[in-house]
C-alpha cells in the first residue's frame, strides 16, 4: 500500500515539495472541515521503511536530554527525547520533518501559510509512556517563549506495531465544551493524527495504560508555528540597512547614504506622501 508521503529514502529523505503541497491540498477540506476541530487521521502516512527507521531509531537507553513526566493527570511515566541528541539515521528523519516539504504538505493540508518548525524541538521529538501512564485531555500551550513564535499545528506519528485495543492509549478528541468524547484513535504503526493548535483543540490518552510488562506506547511529535505580526510593534519594518566602509570611493558613500535615507523614509512618511516623493526624485534624475 502506497504512503501518504511518498518519501524516498534512495536519495536522502527526498520529497518533491510541490508534490507535497498538492497532496496536502487534496485532503485539505477533509481537514478543515473536522469535528470537533481541525485534524486528519491519516494511515500508512511515511513509507514502510521509513517508518520502520523512525522505530529502529528511538533510543532505548535513557539519554542526557531526557525529559522524564511524573505529574499524575499533567504527564505520568512519560518520557521524552530530544532528535538531536539521537543517532545520525533518526537525526536525519527530524530534519526532514523540520524541512520544506513537509511544511508545504502541512500548508496545504491545513491552509495555514507561512508555517515554520522548531529547530529545538521544545515539547517534541520523540515520546514514550510506559504501562501505567497517561496524558490528561488539554489544549497545548500556544506561544514559543523561546522563539516569540504562535504554535499553529501539531503532528503525532505513532510507532507501536501489533497495538491491541486492551492496551488503551488512544487519543481521545473532545469537543470544544468539553462536553463529549467526539473521537478515540488507537495509537497504530505509522499512523498520523494532525490538528491545529488552538485554545479549545481538547486532546490526551487520560486512561493509564494496560500494556503487558516491557510494552510501551511511542510516537513522534512535531510542532509548527507562524510569526505574530504584532512583531512590527517592537522592531521597525525596514530593508537591508547599507553602510560605506571608511575609505569607500565616494560614490559607495554617497549611495550607501542615499538607500539609508530612501529606508527612514519609507518607516516615517506616509504612504501617499512617499510616492510623491519618489515621483519626484524620477523627474530630477
């Protein structure tokens, strides 16, 4: 059976970035239009050996990074781990995901342009909860404080082969109210959940989970974010600032000095005001 990303792995992870746009476009209004909120469900999402590579890769031991969740109902017997303090192989595939293909299928899918990945992965990479643990329902933080960024999208891709519904472990999507249980997906091999991040997007497994001794519950996490265009409050919305070095010819000054001036002018003088301006300046040369 085909994948839902047709990655190739014989050249690196490849994955035409228009191809992918168009394959997000195509489920884009199975997407938007979901109750309770925006998602997709989308099975066989990587091809099998990449998926396959993504499970091989999930470290076993415990690493220095390890972020390790005992919070009761916020988190327990959950385990998380940073990409980048895993092998080369499992490396590569976050790259991937952090990559322009990936964010061209998640624009089309979802609408949302302008997505951008986290590099430090804050909150994702890969997870694990042993027997015993759960997640309550929530909505996810919204706001990068490292990175000023608004989280848009969440991507969970799940790694457990031959999962049985005894287990437990599905994730459950609430209504907005919080009201009712409107869907639970069991935590299948390369199966995909996608959704937008937003105040009242209701989610977790809060059941502890039933899985015999030395069975565990994995999954890969991603985020995506869009930059706030309040951000033009703080920093002024100006081009490529020129400066001439000393001992310039004094043709570089005097131009240097001329694309300063066009660049105060364009944050200062209105609009209207500055066409006139540069209308001028036409005539004159």
């Amino acid at each position: 059976m085909s994948s839902v990303l047709p990655i190739d792995m014989g050249k690196g992870l490849a994955l035409d970035y228009r191809l992918a746009r168009s394959i997000g476009e195509e489920l884009s209004a199975q997407y938007c239009f979901a109750e309770p909120f925006a998602h997709i469900v989308l099975d066989n999402f990587l091809p099998e050996e990449v998926a396959r590579l993504a499970a091989a890769h999930f470290p076993a031991e415990s690493l220095r990074s390890d972020k390790v969740f005992d919070m009761g109902y916020a988190g327990l017997h959950k385990r998380q781990v940073l990409p980048e303090d895993c092998d080369a192989e499992a490396r590569k595939l976050f790259h991937f995901f952090n990559s322009r293909p990936m964010l061209e299928f998640l624009e089309g899918l979802s609408s949302i342009q302008g997505l951008i990945p986290d590099p430090y992965f804050v909150g994702g990479g890969y997870h694990e909860t042993t027997r015993g643990g759960k997640l309550g329902v929530h909505a996810d933080f919204r706001i990068n404080d490292q990175l000023h960024l608004h989280r848009r999208m969440n991507v969970i891709i799940y790694l457990n082969e031959n999962w049985s519904d005894d287990y437990g472990g599905f994730l459950e999507l609430w209504d907005r109210k919080m009201t009712a249980r409107q869907k639970a997906v069991a935590p299948l091999f390369n199966r995909c959940v996608v959704f937008n991040t937003d105040a009242d997007s209701y989610h977790g497994h809060p059941d502890p989970l039933n899985t015999p001794e030395g069975v565990v519950r994995r999954s890969i996490a991603l985020y995506y974010y869009t930059a706030s265009r309040s951000i033009y409050d703080e920093v002024p919305k100006t081009s490529t600032i020129y400066q001439a070095r000393p001992g310039d010819s004094q043709q570089n000054r005097s131009e240097a000095w001329q694309l300063r001036l066009d660049q105060h002018l364009r944050q200062w003088v209105p609009p209207a005001l500055l066409r006139h301006v540069f209308a001028i300046r036409r005539r004159i040369k």
